[in-house]
C-alpha cells in the first residue's frame, strides 16, 4: 500500500497495547499531538477508521482488532530479520530485551546483568519487570525476546528452560519464633498476607495452603512482598516467600522464618523464549552463563 511505512505500524501497535494516546505516545517518545497526526493519515491510507475516540481512552473498531493482529505479526517478523543478521554475528550481542517477574527481580536480576555483562561484553541487556501474563504476552507479540519466570507456562509457542527450583519460607512474627510450624490446614485458619491477584506467586502459595479452590478463611493481600514482611512484622499476619528473596526482606522486619514441613512449597523458576526466535539456539548459551555466574544456588 502505497505510503504505508513501518512508523505507521509501530505507532498503531503502541496505541493499540496501551489504549490511550498518551502512554502510548510517551512509549514512542513522540508528542500525543503527532501521534494522532500519524494514525489520521493510516486511517486515510486505508479508507476505514481503526480506532474509536473517547474522552479518556480509545477502543479499536473490529477492522482495527483484526489490523492490530496483522501488524503485530509484521512487527515481530521484521524485529525476527534484525536477529536473524545478529545471529551470523557468533556470540549474543546487541539489545536483549528480558522481561523479569516481580518476586525474582529484586533478588536475582542484578546478579544476572552483572554475570551476563562479563560473559558477553558486547550485549545491550534491556531488563523489564512485570507479572507473568503481561511478560507472556508480550514475549507472543515479539516486544520482549527473553523473560524469567515461574514454571510451567504451557504456551506451546513458547520454549521453556528450567534454571532451578526453590522452596517456599514461612514469614510469622518474632514473638511466635518458638511455636510450632503450621501445617497447610493450620495456615488456612490464620490470617494470611498473600500479594495481589496478577501475581504468579500468590497462586503458587495459595496450592499450597489451600485443600479446595475457596480462600482461607482471612486473607489480606499486598502489592509486594516487602509490604508482606513488614505487615508481618506488625503483627498483621503471616505469609510465605520464595527463598531467594530472604536475605533482603527480613533483615529489617521483626520477624521469624521457619521452613515447611515436607513436602514443602517450592516453584521452578525458568527462562522463556520464542520458538521462531532466530537466536534461540543462543539463549541456551545465555541460561548456562546465568548459572556460571552463581546466583543460582
């Protein structure tokens, strides 16, 4: 089509996964002005609208769905070229866009960037953090190439590469340091600090605690487990953790650890790729150097 550029597409896809001119145009670093400057001309260019206006955030009509879908697999497949020429380069090199999950970031990415740094010098490392179906989602659409998650994630597209496993760790408060560790029942009855729905994590402890799909029975949630810790340390409740991220969040809590009894919680933390990626025979390279790199025990 005549006057159709990629600039078109990308701005559109950005409008599209935002759903509003302003995040997406601070996306694209461009004024929100020339961002609806751009998507009236691909409107014209192709004679229909794509996106219905309103005060607050825009809706794609059903010929910009279905252009949404189109433009994202043109995105990726173009994005998948550019690898493709890295490739034929030898060892990793360039932006690697890596997309981290919240209870794994704060714990094991400055390690990895660090290890990853060393090991290959002339790699552009572009860490994003996020919960799991944003990663995924955006792993599908070609905006990230790799992501560190909880396994499984049962997207056939996707290549899973398991890194370790680690257990779940009982948080209570300090004055209850010498009594006895719940069982899963018990924990059901107690008051029970979990982080918010989104998160993998929650789901991972609530299997655990919980005999049936109903909720324990008192349950307040967090936006992060630091806030966890620390409500635990005013005596709010009692949570569970992930193992890697002890050290950091309990050394300024009044708090107590104590392991579960077996069979413990625990979760297997993976690296995830695209199939199609032209890199992919790489990465398994980059999971090895994550490992060379002890971080992971």
């Amino acid at each position: 089509m005549i006057g159709l550029t990629i600039r078109h597409l990308r701005y559109f896809e950005a409008l599209a996964q935002h759903g509003h001119f302003g995040r997406a145009a601070e996306a694209c670093s461009i004024s929100q002005p020339a961002l609806s400057v751009q998507m009236k001309e691909l409107e014209a260019l192709l004679g229909a609208p794509l996106i219905e206006r309103g005060s607050r955030q825009i809706r794609l009509t059903s010929l910009g769905e279905e252009f949404a879908l189109r433009v994202r697999d043109i995105l990726r497949a173009m994005d998948e070229l550019g690898t493709l020429a890295r490739a034929s380069f030898g060892p990793l090199m360039g932006r690697l866009r890596l997309g981290v999950i919240p209870t794994i970031a704060p714990y094991l990415l400055p390690q990895v960037m660090q290890g990853l740094s060393a090991r290959f010098p002339g790699l552009d490392l572009r860490p994003r953090e996020a919960v799991t179906q944003r990663l995924i989602e955006d792993l599908i659409a070609g905006r990230l190439d790799m992501a560190i998650v909880a396994l499984p994630v049962s997207e056939p597209s996707l290549v899973e590469f398991p890194l370790f496993d680690e257990e779940f760790v009982l948080v209570r408060p300090a004055a209850d340091a010498g009594n006895p560790v719940p069982n899963p029942e018990m924990l059901r009855e107690m008051r029970l600090l979990l982080l918010e729905e989104g998160h993998c994590f929650r789901d991972q402890a609530l299997s655990y605690c919980n005999g049936s799909a109903s909720l324990p029975r008192d349950l307040m949630e967090g936006s992060s487990l630091t806030t966890l810790v620390q409500m635990v340390g005013a005596g709010i409740g009692v949570t569970l953790i992930p193992e890697m991220a002890l050290a950091i969040e309990t050394r300024s809590a009044q708090v107590a650890t104590a392991r579960l009894a077996e069979p413990r919680p625990q979760r297997t933390i993976g690296m995830v790729w695209r199939r199609s990626n032209p890199l992919a025979s790489q990465f398994a390279q980059l999971t090895t150097a994550i490992r060379d790199a002890g971080v992971i025990r």
